[in-house]
C-alpha cells in the first residue's frame, strides 16, 4: 500500500494508481477477487490479500478497543 498526495482516491495499491477503495467497491458489488485481478492486472494477489489482512485486523482491533471503554 501506499499514499500518494494530492489525489482524493486515498491510499493506492504499491506501484500503481489503484485506489484501495476499488477492490471493496468490487467486494461490496458482489464481484469477486479474481475478477477485481482480472480487472487490473498490475495488482498481484498477495497485495489484496495483505490488503484484507490488514483491513481485517484493524477492524477487530478497533472492536476490541471499543469493547475496552
């Protein structure tokens, strides 16, 4: 992942001008991954893994914060 600056799209996937945003936009369309990878094939499998990974662990240690005050 990454960070360029200015664009309003958020962080990109490394060494592309993929927003992040794209491939939970495909998820919440009920596409699948390998259909987001079709899509853009500059986007290495192990990128949206660590992607979910990531996202999945933020979002359980955000519960667990919660769940702590």
């Amino acid at each position: 992942m990454q960070r360029n600056l200015p664009t309003s799209d958020g962080a990109l996937f490394r060494g592309t001008s993929v927003p992040i945003r794209s491939l939970f936009d495909f998820l919440r369309d009920n596409q699948t991954v390998e259909t987001f990878l079709d899509y853009f094939p500059a986007i290495a499998p192990e990128q949206v893994l660590a992607v979910l990974t990531k996202s999945r662990d933020m979002l359980l240690n955000a519960s667990l914060d919660s769940d702590n005050s």
